[in-house]
C-alpha cells in the first residue's frame, strides 16, 4: 500500500463513498502501522508520557477506533481517569513498541 496510485485510487473511492477493495479495519491498521513507524519510532520514546500531545491525540483516535480490547475498567476501584491511563499505556506497549 505504499504505491501512491493505490492510495490515491483509495482516497478517491472514499470520497465518492465507494467500496474499497480492502475492508476499513485493514486500511486503518495499515495507517496507523505507518504513522507508528514514521512519527513515533524515530524519536524512541520510552512510555505514553513521552510522546508530543499531537502524536497522542492520533494514538487516542487510533485506540478509539481500533484497540478498545485494551480497554478494561473496573468500576468499583477504578476512575475513569485511570482506567484511561491503563488503556493508553497497554496501547503504548502492545501497540507502539511492537511496531519498532
């Protein structure tokens, strides 16, 4: 998916709200694989602490959108906030550094 004939046919059926020849999930995994391997990996961080705001708000939407496995709370010991914070570091190290 790194020929950009290919991207740019599929940006091009996704505007004009075609089907893709590869389904959603595959193409937003394969995006964030990229975006781990060019914006994150060069700069070697060690947790979620030390990525820049900008890089963990697309982290965030990628969670969101494809990771919420990673996601458990227990609401009887647990905030939001810090079921949040265990979510973004289990992302961090399953997600992230298994992409290095």
């Amino acid at each position: 998916m790194n020929d950009p004939q290919k991207l740019e046919d599929l940006r091009i059926k996704a505007i004009n709200f075609d089907i893709p020849d590869t389904d959603y999930p595959s193409i937003l995994e394969h995006i964030e694989k990229q975006f781990i391997i060019k914006e994150i990996t060069p700069f070697k961080p060690v947790s979620w602490s030390h990525l820049e705001k900008h890089t963990q708000d697309m982290c965030d939407i990628m969670m969101n959108m494809l990771h919420l496995s990673l996601y458990k709370r227990n609401s009887d010991t647990e905030s939001r906030e810090e079921a949040k914070i265990r979510f973004r570091d289990r992302y961090f190290n399953t997600v992230v550094k298994q992409s290095d």
